[in-house]
C-alpha cells in the first residue's frame, strides 16, 4: 500500500543516536517552554473572569484566516499564510507520524498513514512546503531588498542615526529564523526528490513538487546511486535542523509560533475602549516595576515579531515624539527577559526603561493595538504605567494644572459649572433641564461642546436640528462635568471614578430618560463602555447615528442636496474603538456629498493628535502636529471643498491645523451638523416648534417681573445700609428687632449680644428677594443674604479688651506623640468674569465662586510635611474655617500628606474679617498645644495679609510673616529668612514655638492625585461648631460691597492680527524709531 | 480719646514711602477725628529718620530709643501698645507692608481694635473711621466700618495715597519703653543682598512681562526672544519666580523691582495683583493682555486686549520678525 519509508536506510545504532537527538531537542524546547510559563506564574493574576468560548472562536477565526496579518501589507500577510500553513501541515504530518511510529505501531501494530490518506497528505504537505519556502523567499526580498520603512530599527524618531546593539542581534535573529526555516524546506523537497529516484513509486504524482524536481534532477542526469547517497546523507541534515529548529522555538524570534496564539487568544475584546480598573486594594497605582505585570502583559510582550505594523500606524511616532509602540514592547521584554517577572534592582522600569516622556507622547489613539497581528494591547500598558507617573506626579506642569481644574471645577476649561449650559441662551428656545422634566432623549454635552466657542456654534446648530425634529431633549445643565475618558487615560484613576460616580448619581437622580446622545466620541465611548461597570446607565448613541436616523425617517427633510466633494475624519474613539464608521458616511450620503476619503480611513483613520489628555499637554517644539499631517493628507486628494469632523476636539484640532498647516484656501473645516443643517434649510425654528406661545410669553413676563422686583429691592436694601450711620449700626437692638423683615436684612443683630443669631432666620430672607438668584444652590450659607453682624464690644484705651481664643468646650486634641505642626487653611474663591451680590450687597452670591486650595497655604503645608519629614516622627494638623464646601481643600492636603483636620463653622462666619477667623483658629490651636504653626502670608481671594499674626498674638507666640526661608531641628531656635520690599532679605532667629507666615516660592508644593484624595478620607476631619466664636471682638463689620468706578483701559479690538499691528505701531512711535 | 498715632518704618537709615503716603491719608480724616497726627519713630538712629517724616501737617514726632535699627514686630507691638496708652489714639496706622503684616493685626489682637489691611481709601464719618478695602482679587470693593471701637488699627496700601509736600514743624519728643518680654522673641541675624545681576527693572525704559498665563516654562524662550526683538527687557510676575522660572531680578512689584523709569510697560497674562500694579502701575503706557475682562490689571492699562496671549504673541513676532 502508498506509504513513506521514515527511517530509510538507517540502522538500529543510528536510530538510537536519532532518537536521542530528538528527546534532547524535545527536552531543550519543553525547558523553554517551562521557563516562560514560570516567568507568567510570577505574573499578577487577572482581575476579572475570562470567557473562554468567545475568545476562542475569535482566536481560531483571526488565525486562520490570518485577517489580522493581512490589513495592510497584503502581500508580506498572503506569504506568512503560506509560512503558516506549510509548517503547520508540516507539522501535523510529524506528529501523524509520531503517533504512528512511536506510540500506535509498538503497542497494537496499527498503522494508518498509508494508502489514500497517505496520498492525500503528501500532496497537501508538497503544496505547503511549497508555500512555505515561497513565502519564506518573499519575506527574504521583502526584508533585504524592499525594505519597508516599518522593519527598519533604528531609532529616528529619537534623534539617533545608529542601530543599538540590541537592535543589531535583533536583525541577526530575523534573519536565521528566516534562513533556517527555508533550509528545513529545501532539504525536505530534496529529500523527497532523492527518495522517489530511488523509490519509485506508482504514486509519484501526488507529490507533484517532488517529482517535478525529481524529474529535473534525473535529467540532468543524476543517477540512482548519487539520489541514495544524497537521501542518506540529507536525511540527517534535515532531521537535524528541523530538530534544532523545533528545540530553538521558545528562545528567540520564532517563540511567537506559540505565544502569539496566546496573545491573539488573551486579547480583551474592548481594548483601550473599557480600560481596566485599578484593583481595589492596590497600595500603589499603576504599573511602576515589572512584579506589576499581568501574566497576561508579559505573554502579549512575548508575542511581538517586530513587524513594525503599529510602529507605522503610531501618530506620536508620526509626529516626530519619543515614542514608537514596537520600541516601547520590545524593550519591555527585553527587560523581562532579563528580569523573568522579578523585581532587579538595575534601573527603575518606568523612568528608567521607559521614560516619562514616551509615556506622555501616547494619544491613546489605539492605532497600534488596533493593527496589531498578535493581539498586543499596548494603550493599557501605556494608561497603567501612566498611573503610576500621575501618582507620582511626574506630569508636564500645565496636565497637572488641568487635572486640578477638572478637580475642583468638573471641566477642563476651569469654567464655572453654572456656564456649562450658556450656549444654550443662544437658543430660540429654552432647552430642557432633566433634572427638573423628564425627556425622551438625555444630550450629555462634554467640556469642549460646553465651553469652546467654534464648539459652541456646533452644539447650536445640534440643538435645533433636534428641535426640528422635534427630538424630545433635555440636558443636565451645570449638573454635568466631563466625562473622564480623557482623565482615565491620562492615568488619573481617582478623578476619574470621582467623576463617574458623580455623572452616574447625577443621570440617577434625574426625570426620567430613555437614551443618552452625544456629539462627543471621547464621552460615547466611556459612557458607553466604561460607565456600566460603576452603575446602571442608559443606552448611548453618538449624534452621527441620531442624524442619519433622522435623515432616514424623513424626521429631517434634505431640501438642497449640497453636491460637495467632502473628505471625513474618523474620531478615534467612534471609528477605532466603537466601530462606528458608517453612520457618519450614511448621513453625508443622505445631505447629497460626494465623500472622497483619504487614504487612511476607517481603522486606519490617523488620530488628530488630542486624545489620552494630549490637548492639555503642550506640543514639543520641533515636532510636526499629527493634525497637519492629516490636513497634509487631506489636501493631497485635491479639489476638496469641505473637511468633515464629528468630534469636537477634532473640529478644535483640525480647524487649527488648517491654518498653520497652510490649507486655509484649499478646504473649510466643519461639523457633520453644520452641514446636516444647511442641507435641510435650518434657518431658525419655527414657531410651531416651540411651547405655545401663550405658555413663553408668561414664562418671559414672570421672569422679567421678578428681575426688576429684584433689581428694586437692592437697591432700596443697598440706600438703606448706606444711609444707616457707622455708629448708629451698632444701635440697641430692641428697635431694628421690632422690624423682623429688616432686622434680617440690616447688618446688626437681633437677640442678644453674646449669642450667635439663630440660623433660621435665614429662609425669610429669600421671601424679601423673590428669584433674585437663579435657583441658588448655595451650600452652608444662605446664598442671597449675608447673615447679620455680632454687635462690637466697646473698647478704648481704657478699656482694651484683648482678644481671646475662642473655646470650643467639646473639642479634644488626641494626645501628643512627637512634634505637631498646625497648619492654617483656607478654601479660596475666585470671582469669574461675571458674577451677582447678594440682596444685602455685603457679599458676591456664592454660586458665582470657584474655590480651591489658597496658593500660600499650600506652600505652608509643604513646609510643615518637610519639617516633619526631617524631624522623623509627628504630625501635621490641618486647620480651616469653613462650611463644608472646604472639606475639598482639607482632602486635599490631606491626600498631600497631613495626618488629621478640623475645620470650624458656622454660618455667623461668613466672610468674617480676619481676627475672628484668627480667634477661631486658636481656639483649636489652644487646644492641640503645637510645636509650631505655619500660616500662609495671605489667601488669595481677601488678601488680608493679617490672619497668621493675629493668631500669633491671641495665643501669645513669637511670630513672623513673608518666611521665605525655614530651617528647625526641632530643638533650638528656628532660623528664618523673610522677604522684604524689593526682594532684600532679612534673617533672624525666632524660638518655638511660634506662628510662622510662609511666603510662596519657599519651596514647590507636591501634587495630590485623586486617588490620593480619596484615600485621604479616612484620615480624621473633625467639624468644630463654631457658633461661640463671634462674640463681639471681630476687627471690622462689612458695610457693602460693590465694584469700584475705575477708569478702565481702552480695550482693542479686532483679530490679532490688526491688534498685533497696533501695538507694533505705538511700540515703534514710543521707541521713536 | 482722639488723634493718629503712625509708626514709621525705615530701612538702613532711610524712611520709607509708605510712611510718607501713611502721612497723607492720616490728615485726609485728622479733622474730622480731631486731635494730633502723631509719628512715632523706633530704632537706634531714631533721630535722623524724624527729620524725613517731619511733612507738613503732622503735629508730633516721638522717638522711641532702641537697640538696633532692624525691624522686630515683637518690639513695635509693645511700643504702640505703650505710646497708644499715652496718646490714646482714635486711628493707629501702619503700612501694608512686610512689616506691617507682621505687626498690624497682632496690635489690634492685642488691645481689642477695629482692624483692617491692604486699604485703599479711608474717610471719617460722624467721627469714626471707615475703610475700603479689596476684595476677591481686588474685582470688587469692600467698605467696613467699625462702630462700638475708639481704637481702630488700619494698614494702608502702598502708592495709594500721595505724599504730602512741604516740610512740617513738628513738636519733638521722646518715650521710654518697657520691653519686657518682647525684646527676647527674635534674634536679629542680618540682611542678605539680592545677588547683583545684569537685568534692571528700575532701570528699564522698556518692559516686556509674563505672568501665570504662559502657563509653561517651556514658553518662556518664545517671550524672552520676543522682548529682545522689541527691545524690551523681559520682566515677570512672583509666581514665575517662585516656580524657579526667572531668576528674582525679572521680578516686577512689591518684593521685586519698581519698574521706576519704565516708559511702556507690556503685561502677558498678569491678573494684575497689588503687589505687581506697585511696581508697575505709574507706568505712562501700559498695554494688557488677559483673558479674563475683569482682570484687575486692565484697571491701571492703558490698552487692555482680552485674548489669548499666545495668539496675539505669534502676530506680535511677525510683526518683529
Ligand atoms: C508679600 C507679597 C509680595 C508679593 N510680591 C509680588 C511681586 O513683587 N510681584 C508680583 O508679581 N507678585 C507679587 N506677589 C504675588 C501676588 O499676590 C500674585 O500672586 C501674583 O502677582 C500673581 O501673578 P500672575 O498675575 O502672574 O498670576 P495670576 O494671578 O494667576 O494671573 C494669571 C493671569 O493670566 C491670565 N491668563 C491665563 N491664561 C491666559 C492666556 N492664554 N492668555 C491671556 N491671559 C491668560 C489669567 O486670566 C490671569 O489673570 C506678592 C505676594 C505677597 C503676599
């Protein structure tokens, strides 16, 4: 019957060395298999379940049909499908064998490679070997003759013009992998050929490659003799090497045969998209040493094969930044080849291996995991590795400033919350407010569709194109902050979760809904993907979907089909990450555009540049922006009217890469909406559109009523404060408490003297002003009136009354073990370009305030943790008064590194003056007895320069303010130097302890990621009831704030350009040139 | 009870401006609280510095006789609280100064006053003081008054008020005090000299500043180029210091320079702080450019823009190119 011959001409002692051979290469590769899965046995083990079915039918799909090989560079993926399965049938023919010859035929005598099985597979094996050395023999002139750009390893983008030396054994493995794998080939063909020379067999056909080079060999006039020493002598030469073949898999280059079906097998299905947490317990954030690697992380690092498909792909490498993705895995696992999964103490993986600014140059674009053949999810490694920098706070100075604006704001743009929704005043129509009506349709709008201006105009235009579909909407108006894609991607966990759980709470609490849009991908895609893992949220569709549906139905009516040639950008983060490609295609269909795409599109689409927090990061001078690169791109296809986006930061990024790129005549650069809307004639909304008009019209007349009733009422108020005599403010109280109405609203007190007036006084006060205040939501204190003042203490000369600290009966200081530094505190506002008074005029109302950590404060805190850092052993006691909106400062510097807070109020402080605030603040540090007692020099917003020496004086300690230089050892005088005018300096010694006032500039304060804040909450926050504290000893009474008569600037205007040029002209008429 | 009681403040024997412009404001309320402008000098060289303070209007110079001429706040809270039990003062007033904010308000904590700092204008009404003063990064005013004190502790803000002219008659005197404690808090050690440099501000015709809003150390090269090409010197607000940005010699204000002889003055994203308008607002031509139309740097401008800076930057360079 048709069989093979295997050990042809071979005795029993060869046979018994061949044998050997191969238990010794089977022995070698097992060891280095074992050695991998030991060095994944130190690997973390993974948080979540992993579906098997799943995973495995997409694994087995992306293999063989090699779908992930073949995008492209078709040609280099149809020659590895003849690679692969040449050596796969190859290898199933091996292990046929094997368990013919070395298991079946010895115990039970079966054979079953024979007859037309045997036929059958020795031509599938002839037609893969000869797909295999074809393919092989591509990839040799690919790599020496072509030589694509993306094989080439030297480092370019990082300025060097050598190869490594790493980079120099990394060429030499490409090539024996490749040299070797063909030789295994040849000298199976030729074993083959020599074979059916001798052989002869009926059957010589079904091996047609063989017998072709069978035929060729005997004419050229091989005798029989010749083929039978060639088939003994090959014999062993290809036995041999296909043995060190095998035996060499797990040791370089072509372990991949292996891990990458691991890797293709371990690949999350959301990649990037639903990045993973941080593990609940995790004492750090992030990755900072290798022992925080994932099995899974160093398998997808041994499947890399260097084919240099993200190193193309990469925007930032693109751009010129320091980052290619190859570069970053190959070094990772050349790390861990050396350190196998343990923790070296050569230098530090992140900062070290991989510099911080690789990490930052990353857009979280997901172009490299994308493209990648093996499955290799490079962004999650990038997020987590940036998590680590975050906490650190090794972060570009202005990402760092925006991570603590998003903090203390809920948007990038530092605006204040109520500002979110403007844009809809714009409108012909009021836009609902879903936490006051339920809707249909809940538009969760993001910071840039909020607060840019260009954006602005999109979100208009949005809003009105549902209107005229009469689209049930409404939004969550200053209830929103951003999203937190950005933030999470960024390596911000912390603020992240923060912002989530506020979102979802907020989407919670609301009227119902049934569905979420959006204009912004960057929201889609983690309100989409993310937001579920913290909380039930509806489903979300991004706008580009919405419109092409609404287009569709006939909801919108396309009037004048625009007939433009139109080019689009696909937003990473709907394309890439969420596979929404065509609707946004669908819609320029519909509208009547010819779209000519660019060369890269879809998946292939070529990131703007903005995301993973690149927007807030400035570009590195000297590097091209990935934007221009596309509008370069753009601009190629000639002829193009109209750059489509459907992303705000892509409108944001293009509409300025237009400009610098120099393409402001070739194209415009405009929303997907904007063109919706002149393709469907939206001028404005028509009337029926809106609530009838009965219903406006009183809703306007109320408003407009209320307002000047308002406006009246100030002023009347504002006469009558002024009017009142200083002196007589303070007259007896009988009289004013005869009038409850004014009482409430004079700034002197009812009741008696010595007691804090009673807090329910407060709600009358919003009856006197009816919707002065929109809707305040003030907390703590009553957002429309400031509370009355504590009548003075007389004092004189003759009778001074000095002040005292202030006595908190229930406050207890724990016991002392070690130094204790008191730090004073402030929660700073800051007023934005408009704000309001309350109806007494004696304060800004508080909704138009943004607070944050006093600068000088910070300073002082830095300090104190130094001192106590020095010291060794102690604690740093943070003090505030505030109400509880002032919890967010203590957090903070908390999270920095304070060990306990305590934070006095009450609403009878309101805006105190400074020696009240100073009695109050000693009235705790009275009780904590401290070693010392850092102020800041002054807060930000007051500017009272006062508070730290007068608490130095109430509890009786030396004292000194403007410190620009501290210097303690805990025992012996303090040695400081403080700033004077000019910027001479004076230095002095000063005994603990002592109040010290700290100058900013002292030292730099360190950063608390959110993760840290969060933490921080389970240090002690005391509240102290500050009710006793004005008793009549405070420095002044406030009369009435208003913004002064100033002679104002001339402000110019016109574009820069004309400005630019004006004030060129008088520089030069000044400088008399 | 009645009457002004100043403390001078002087620096290596020369008195300094506050306490002159202190002098001005203190006679635009003297009539309507009554009673003398007393200035009260401390310090070892006590005498020569009286004769500077002795400006028209003010009615007694007392001298107070100590070791030493450096400024100690201990030391000055004990003498206006002894010189205040003799001339029983309706006003006490001190500069908002260094000094001033290490001694003012613990003065007032200690006798119980009425107190407020960095004001700007104070009147009298119906024989009791009333001041404003800035709030909320000086966008809006503050007045506040102090009904119920016979002593009130004010400290004034500097280059707010003018100095008076023509030289005064001032009866002379002198007071002892008992230091007691307060000469034991602090131990004077000496000055230390910014280091010299070659940038000038009091010297500049023309400045360029930066502040906050560049946001980036990594911009400044573009401003400093550009001040060079306009050929201004480069300038800048604290925090550009305090970040290790610019050396201190940059430094445009209170605890800088005083751009003294400036005669156009261009601020980049400054908000316009009192201590940074002290260094520059007399400047004749000042042009602004700030996002934020309430900046309070637009209120000492002469040309505001309200826009970003680096736009207007890049048409700047091109301008100068
Ligand atoms: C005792 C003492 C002495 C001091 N001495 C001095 C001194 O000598 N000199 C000094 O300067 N300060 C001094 N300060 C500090 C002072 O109080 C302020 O903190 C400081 O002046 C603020 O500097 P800034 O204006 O640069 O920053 P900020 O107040 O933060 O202002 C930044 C401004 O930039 C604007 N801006 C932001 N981005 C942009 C943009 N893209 N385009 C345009 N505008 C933008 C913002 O609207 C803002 O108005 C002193 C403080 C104390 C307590």
């Amino acid at each position: 019957m048709e069989s093979r011959v295997i050990f042809w001409g071979i005795n029993t002692h060869q046979l018994i060395m061949f044998y050997m051979i191969g238990t010794a290469s089977m022995l070698i590769f097992l060891y280095g298999a074992y050695t991998h899965i030991a060095k994944y046995a130190r690997g973390k083990s993974l948080v979540g379940p992993v579906e098997f079915t799943d995973r495995l039918t997409r694994a087995l799909r992306d293999i063989f049909s090699h779908r992930t090989l073949r995008r492209r560079d078709n040609a280099a993926g149809f020659a590895h499908k003849g690679i692969f399965y040449g050596y796969l049938f190859g290898a199933i023919a091996t292990t046929l064998y094997f368990i013919e010859i070395d298991i079946l035929k010895p115990l039970t005598g079966i054979t079953f490679v024979k007859g037309k099985f045997y036929l059958i597979m020795s031509l599938l094996l002839d037609l893969g070997h000869l797909a295999l050395i074809t393919g092989i023999i591509y990839m040799m002139v690919r790599r020496g003759l072509l030589r694509p750009k993306k094989l080439e390893y030297v480092r370019n983008y990082r300025g060097e013009t050598e190869l490594r030396p790493d980079a120099k054994t990394w060429k030499i493995e490409d090539w024996v992998f490749l040299t070797t794998l063909l030789l295994v080939g040849l000298g199976g063909f030729l074993q083959e050929a020599c074979g059916l020379i001798v052989d002869q067999p009926a059957w010589a056909a079904w091996s047609p490659v063989g017998y072709l080079l069978a035929k060729t060999f005997t004419g050229l006039g091989m005798s029989v003799e010749t083929a039978a020493s060639i088939r003994a002598a090959n014999w062993w030469m290809h036995g041999i090497l296909a043995l060190a073949f095998t035996a060499a898999i797990p040791w370089y280059k072509a372990k991949h045969v292996i891990s990458a079906v691991g890797s293709l097998f371990m690949r999350d299905s959301r990649p990037l998209a639903l990045l993973p947490p941080e593990p609940k317990d995790a004492e750090k954030a992030g990755i900072s040493s290798i022992a925080d690697f994932t099995w899974k992380d160093m398998l997808h690092l041994d499947a890399c094969t260097k084919c240099g498909r993200c190193h193309e792909a990469c925007p930032a490498r693109t751009a010129g930044y320091p980052l290619s993705p190859r570069d970053f895995i190959l070094d990772l696992r050349e790390y861990n080849d050396d350190a196998q999964g343990c923790p070296t103490s050569g230098p530090p993986l992140v900062g070290g291996i991989i510099a911080p600014e690789t990490l930052w140059a990353c857009r979280t674009c997901g172009a490299c995991q994308e493209i990648c053949p093996v499955g290799i999810e490079h962004p999650s490694l990038i997020v987590r590795m940036r998590r680590h920098l975050v906490e650190q706070g090794t972060m570009d100075p202005l990402l760092r400033n925006t991570i603590t604006v998003i903090g203390d704001t809920g948007n990038s743009f530092g605006e204040n919350s109520r500002k979110r929704s403007q844009w809809t005043k714009a409108l012909e129509f009021r836009v609902k407010d879903i936490r006051e009506e339920p809707a249909e349709t809940l538009w969760f709008v993001g910071d840039y569709a909020s607060f840019d201006p260009r954006n602005q105009k999109v979100s208009q235009t949005v809003a009105r194109l549902l209107k005229a579909a009469r689209e049930d909407f409404a939004l969550l108006h200053e209830g929103e902050k951003t999203a937190g894609n950005d933030v999470r991607r960024v390596g911000e966990e912390g603020l992240y979760e923060e912002l989530v759980s506020h979102n979802i709470e907020q989407m919670d609490g609301a009227k119902p809904f049934k569905r979420i849009i959006t204009t912004d991908p960057h929201s889609y895609n983690t309100i989409k993907n993310e937001y579920p893992s913290f909380g039930k949220v509806a489903p979300i569709e991004h706008y580009s979907s919405v419109l092409a549906d609404l287009l569709g139905q006939g909801r919108l009516k396309v009037k004048k089909p625009l007939n433009k040639r139109v080019t689009f950008h696909d937003p990473c983060h709907l394309g890439r990450l969420n596979g929404g490609y065509d609707a946004p295609r669908k819609v320029l269909e519909l509208i009547g555009c010819q779209l000519i795409e660019m060369p890269r599109n879809r998946d292939n689409s070529f990131c703007c540049g903005a995301g993973g927090g690149r927007i807030w990061i400035p570009d590195t001078p000297g590097t091209q922006k990935p934007s221009e690169n596309r509008v370069h791109e753009a601009a190629a296809l000639g002829g193009i009217d109209i750059f489509v986006t459907c992303c705000p930061k892509d409108l944001t990024m293009f509409e300025d890469a237009r400009k610098t790129g120099g393409h402001e005549k070739d194209f415009v650069v405009q929303d997907l909406a904007e063109l919706v809307a002149e393709a469907i004639e939206l001028k404005s909304i028509k009337l029926q559109d809106l609530p009838p008009l009965a219903d406006r019209i009183v809703k306007s007349v109320a408003t407009q009523i209320a307002d000047t009733v308002a406006a009246k009422l100030d002023a009347v108020l504002a006469n009558r404060l002024a009017s009142i005599p200083a002196a007589s403010l303070a007259a007896p109280v009988a009289q004013l408490a005869a009038a409850p109405a004014a009482a409430a609203l004079a700034p002197a007190a009812p009741g008696s003297a010595s007691q804090a007036p009673p807090v329910q006084e407060a709600p009358k006060k919003e009856e006197a002003a009816p919707s002065a205040a929109p809707a305040a939501k003030a907390n703590g204190a009553d957002a429309a009136v400031t509370l009355p003042d504590t009548p003075f203490k007389p004092v004189s000369w003759d009778a001074i009354s000095p002040v005292t600290p202030a006595s908190f009966a229930g406050y207890q200081a724990p016991a002392k073990n070690g130094p204790r530094i008191l730090v004073t505190i402030k929660h700073v506002a800051k007023l934005g370009d408009e704000y309001g008074f309350t109806s007494d005029g004696r304060d800004v109302r508080r909704e138009f305030m943004e607070f944050s950590l006093n600068e000088w404060d910070d300073a002082a805190l830095e300090e104190a943790l130094r001192c106590i850092e020095k010291l060794g052993s102690g604690e740093v006691v943070a003090v505030t008064v505030g109400d509880a909106d002032a919890d967010a400062s203590l957090y903070k510097v908390l999270a920095k590194g304070a060990h306990r807070a305590v934070r006095i109020w009450d609403d009878s402080l309101t805006n105190a003056d400074p020696i009240t605030i100073a009695r109050a603040l000693a009235g705790v540090a009275a009780a904590e007895a401290p070693d010392l007692i850092f102020s800041g020099v002054q807060s930000g917003d007051q500017a009272h320069g006062a508070t730290g020496t007068a608490l130095a004086r109430i509890l009786g300690l030396p004292h000194a303010a403007v410190v620009v230089g501290f210097d303690w050892d805990g025992k012996d005088a303090m040695h400081l130097v403080r700033e004077l005018e000019g910027g001479l300096r004076h230095s002095f010694d000063l005994q603990a302890p002592a109040v010290v006032a700290i100058q900013t500039g002292i030292n730099t304060p360190r950063f608390a990621t959110m993760k840290m804040v969060k933490q921080a909450k389970q240090k002690p926050l005391v509240v102290v009831d500050g009710k006793d504290v004005q008793d009549g000893s405070g420095g002044y009474q406030v009369r009435r704030m208003y913004v002064p008569q100033q002679t104002k600037a001339e402000m110019l205007t016109g574009t820069p350009s004309e400005i630019a040029k004006f004030i060129a002209n008088l520089i030069r008429e000044k400088k008399g040139a | 009870m009645a009457g002004i009681l100043l403390l001078a403040e002087h620096l290596n024997g020369a008195v300094r401006d506050i306490t002159k412009e202190a002098i001005g404001a203190a006679l635009s309320v003297k009539e309507q609280l009554g009673g003398p402008l007393v200035v009260a000098v401390i310090g070892e060289n006590a005498d020569a510095i009286a004769n500077a303070v002795d400006l028209s209007g003010v009615d007694e110079i007392v001298t107070v006789k100590m070791q030493g001429d450096h400024f100690d706040p201990h030391i000055y809270e004990e003498c206006a609280l002894q010189l205040g039990m003799k001339y029983k003062p309706k006003l006490v007033l001190v500069g908002h100064t260094v000094n001033g904010m290490a001694c003012a308000s613990a003065v007032a904590a200690r006798v119980g006053a009425g107190f407020a700092s960095d004001v700007l204008a104070l009147s009298a009404d119906a024989g009791t003081v009333v001041a404003t003063r800035g709030a909320y990064g000086n966008k809006v005013n503050l007045e506040v008054a102090f009904p119920g004190r016979e002593i009130v502790v004010l400290a004034l803000r500097g280059a707010t008020y003018p100095i008076p002219e023509g030289a005064g008659s001032a009866k002379r005197s002198t007071f002892e005090v008992d230091l007691g404690e307060a000469s034991k808090a602090m131990l004077h050690t000496g000055y230390i000299e910014a280091p010299p440099s070659n940038i000038d501000i009091s010297k500049a015709e023309y400045i360029l500043s930066v502040g906050r809003g560049i946001q980036e150390k990594d911009h400044l090269p573009r401003f400093e180029k550009l001040a060079d090409r306009l050929g201004f010197t480069f300038g800048c607000s604290r925090p550009i210091v305090d970040s290790g940005w610019l050396p201190k010699p940059h430094q445009v204000g209170q605890s800088g320079k005083v751009a003294s002889v400036c005669k156009v003055y261009i601020a980049l994203g400054i908000s316009g702080a009192v201590q940074h308008l002290y260094g520059m607002k007399h400047v004749d031509t000042i042009i602004a450019v700030n996002t934020d139309p309430e900046a309070p740097i637009f209120n000492v401008a002469t040309y505001g823009v309200c826009m970003d800076l680096f736009e207007l930057t890049k048409e700047l360079e091109t301008q100068f190119n």
